[in-house]
C-alpha cells in the first residue's frame, strides 16, 4: 500500500528509542530525552498557555 504521508518517517525516527521508552514509562520516571520522537508535535513549536 502506497504511504502518500510517508508516516514511515516516524517509525524509523523512533526505531531506536521505543523500547527504552517503554521501561521508562513502566517504571515511572522519564529518563531521557525522547518525548518529542514519540509524541511530534502537529504544528508549530510548543507554546506555554500563560
């Protein structure tokens, strides 16, 4: 099936970090810096509300 989004992109991005990410979570305490690999954000930079 054709990808026209190339959403691969991420999967690759995140090849490398998924499974330390999963004990992080499992543990319960954020160690590294993936957050931004995982989760993208849709648009923009992040902007604080106040």
């Amino acid at each position: 099936m054709a990808d026209p989004y190339d959403l691969r992109r991420f999967l690759e991005a995140q090849d490398g970090h998924y499974r330390q990410v999963c004990a992080e979570l499992q543990s319960g305490h954020k160690r590294g810096h993936w957050i931004r690999l995982i989760f993208p954000q849709l648009k923009g930079p992040m902007l604080s509300a106040g």
